[in-house]
C-alpha cells in the first residue's frame, strides 16, 4: 500500500476501506507517513468528505493509536458529556455532583483552557487543595465510593488525533464535519464511555457558527456512535452570548456552587438539568425526560447535589468549607464596572469578544505555555433581552493588574450591541438529535 494512492482516491471521491485508513493512521503516528502527505490528504477529506462507515472506522483507528481506558472497574453505566466548547460554559462543574447525586456515576476526564475558552481542570483548581491528578486506581475508587471524580486528562490518549489536529490547525482543514467529529468522538471512546451527551454549541461563540452546520456535526457524530455502539445524544445549543453570568476560573466555581445551591442564572441551571436528564435516560435510570428533570431539580432544591459537590471536593482533597463559605476561593484585588454608553435593550453579547476581554484580564492562556490568574474573570450584569438605561452596569470585571483593564473593557464594551428594538432571548436548546 502507498501514501500516494490513498490521497488520490479520496481525491477523486472514492471511499476509503477500514485496511487503508489504518495504514495512514498508523504510518502517521508512526512517523512513516510525512506531514505533508497527511496534509495532503485531509485536503482531499475536507473537500470530498466521508461516509458514516468510513468516519466510524476513522474514529475507531484514532480512539486506539493510544491508551485506551477501561472504567470497567467503575459500576455502572458511564455516561460521559462533552461539550463543543464555548465562553462561559460552567456546565461540568454542575452537571458531576448533579447526576451523581441522582445516583448515576460520573468518571470524567477533563482539560484545561486555552484561549478564550476554559477549562474545567483549571476552575477546579480554583478549590483551595483540589487535586486534579489522581492515579488511575484512586479516580476509580473515589468514584466507586463518592459516585463521582473529575480529573485532568492523564496518560497517552489518541496521539493520532493530536498529531492530526495540529496539523489541521496549520492547513486550514479543521473545518470538515468528518474530521471535527470523528476527533471529538476518538477522545470519547478512548475515555472508556459507554454512552455520551454532546453539547454542541452554535452561535457567535461557538465553532459552529450556524445551525445548519451544528446540525451536520451532531448527526454526523450521533451517528459514529450508533456504528460503534455507544449510545450518543447531541444537544444542540445557544451560544449567541456566554452562559450564566460568570467567565473566569474561580468566578465560575462560585456560580456552580450557587447553582447548585438552586439560586444559578437560569440558563445555566436549565442547560445543566436537560443534559443531565439526558445522562440519566442513557444511563436508563428514567424513562423520559420529563422524569430526568423532575428528578434533578429535586437534587437542586433540597441540598443532594450540593452535598455531593461537598463530598466530591473532600474525596479530592480540596476545602469543602467553600460550598458555603465563597470568600475561601480566591478573589481578585480589585473590580470595575463597565457602564452602557447608551439606553434600549442588549440585542446581541458577542461571546468570542467577552471571552477575549476575560483573557486579557488574565483568566484564559494565550498560549499552552501562559499561566492564568484564577481569580479574575468577568461577571454580565445584563444580557440579551435586558433593558439598560445609559450609565447602567452592563459587567463587573475582576482584576489584578491595572494594566490591562483599559483593554478589557474596551473589548467588553464591543461585545455588547444595545438597540432601540427589543430583542428576544434566543432559545436554549435548539434541537436534540438521538
Ligand atoms: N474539537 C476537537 O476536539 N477536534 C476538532 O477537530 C475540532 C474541535
Ligand atoms: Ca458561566
């Protein structure tokens, strides 16, 4: 078999078999197959694209080019979520102790933030003492004992999709619907998932920018897990403007614990108990939604959920005095309020921009090599739908180093579009496609 032929097959549109990707996903990470090859042909992929088969058995090949997980040690079925990324999104933090108080085990493995997008690792580590790097037998147990454990990503998992990213990222091939999702889901299978949510964002700040374009991925990745038999929903949803209130580390920390003390935004909360109603009905421990959701916001509302982000964080061995007592996560030297520069209705809250202007404040990293402050970050005092007065406070920013704050604030301001026309709030949840 050559290199040579396998990109001019898929050049011309033909569909490659499970033996062909195997001899360029392998010779890829084994350094056999050049980048310029590989280049060359996720080119061919992006422009010709990939049927379900080919796209499973692509996943499959990258799931195992490295450590594959086996949480056959855990009880239970293991529901993973994963979301597509977007500013803000503070669901992890929640949605763990959540469905594990409902008694469904949460074995999640999680990463860190870079660029204007966080980390759930990071946010964790915003708990004074959390440990995020359990060994493998640890994590096991904590989750076996406690129902749940969050930790950062260890070991060597799909080097080939790392390796492929990178280069994607250099060639202008990440936008092709196989490759983005046969990516995401290799991460998932080899997590050691029996079933996943999918939280694919779209909007302004999502990477879908579009809804039609959030649709194909979702389906395109449902279907993987349907080739490969795990079962797989995919929640499309709003990210037209950050979710909740928070974007920063610890700020964010201290909006799940408020969330899950029931007093959360409302988009937030509502976002955390439809995915979970989601992971509890794969899980088969309900029978629809309906019931998921029942179930939950009784977890909210009577302190369980809460209990069990308590008990998680002691098992890590973090502070769990936090969950009632805020002023133990750290806190920022100083904060600003940005005013609106004029009256009407917020119409638009530009994502991306609020995500960069918390960046700058220092809350996200630049680049892998960056640190990050903790404890600043941005919390909206207004968003789409909101009437404002000219002079209101539109964001608290929370800072500790001067220097940046004019900049932040300028991006801030420029991520919010006021109108004479009310608008109305977008929906939520888009479409749920199983
Ligand atoms: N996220 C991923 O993990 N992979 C992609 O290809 C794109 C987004
Ligand atoms: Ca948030």
């Amino acid at each position: 078999m050559r290199a040579y032929d396998i990109i001019y097959k898929k050049r011309e549109g033909q569909k490659l078999n499970k033996e062909e990707l195997e001899f360029l996903i392998n010779g890829y990470v084994a350094e056999n197959i050049p980048d310029y090859q590989m280049s060359a042909w996720a080119m061919a992929v992006y422009f010709q694209g990939m049927d379900a088969e080919e796209t499973a058995n692509l996943t499959m090949l990258m799931a195992k080019s490295g450590d594959m997980i086996d949480l056959s040690p855990i009880k239970g079925t293991k529901v993973d979520k994963h979301s597509t990324g977007g500013v803000g999104d503070t669901t992890t933090l929640v949605l763990a102790p959540l469905v594990a108080s409902a008694g469904i085990p949460v074995a999640k493995m999680s990463g860190r933030g870079l660029g204007h997008t966080g980390g759930t690792i990071d946010k964790l580590e915003s708990i004074p003492k959390f440990n995020t790097s359990l060994s493998r037998d640890k994590f096991f147990d904590n989750v076996n004992q406690h129902g749940v454990a969050v930790v950062g990503q260890t070991g060597n998992l799909t080097p080939a999709d790392k390796k492929l990213y990178a280069l994607r990222d250099v060639t202008a091939t990440v936008e092709s619907i196989p490759l983005i999702a046969s990516s995401i889901m290799s991460k998932k299978l080899a997590g050691g998932a029996d079933a996943i949510v999918l939280d694919v964002k779209t909007g302004n700040g999502a990477f879908m920018k579009d809804l039609k374009s959030a649709k194909k991925l979702a389906e395109a990745m449902v279907e993987i897990g349907k080739e490969l038999g795990r079962d797989t929903a995919a929640y499309i949803t709003d990210m037209n403007q950050p979710l909740g209130n928070a974007v920063g580390n610890a700020l964010e920390v201290k909006e799940a614990i408020k969330t899950l003390q029931g007093k959360g935004p409302e988009d937030l909360t509502e976002l955390c108990i439809e995915l979970g109603s989601g992971m509890l009905q794969l899980a088969g421990k309900v029978k629809d939604t309906e019931e998921g959701k029942n179930i939950l916001r009784e977890k909210l509302n009577n302190g369980q959920a809460l209990a069990k982000f308590a008990e998680m964080i002691t098992a890590q061995g973090g502070n769990s005095e936090v969950v009632e007592d805020l002023s133990l996560l750290p806190t920022a030297d100083a904060t600003f309020e940005v005013k609106a520069e004029r009256s009407g209705y917020v119409s638009e809250i530009k994502a991306l921009d609020v995500g960069v202007a918390a960046m700058i404040l220092g809350a996200g990293r630049e680049n892998k090599e960056s640190k990050i402050d903790l404890a600043v970050g941005l919390e909206l005092n207004k968003k789409i739908g909101d009437q404002v007065s000219k002079g209101d406070t539109l964001a608290i920013l929370h800072y500790n180093n001067k220097k940046n704050l004019e900049e932040a604030k300028q991006k801030l301001l420029k991520a919010f579009t006021i109108t004479e026309a009310k608008k109305e709030k977008n929906k939520l949840i888009y479409e749920i496609i199983k």
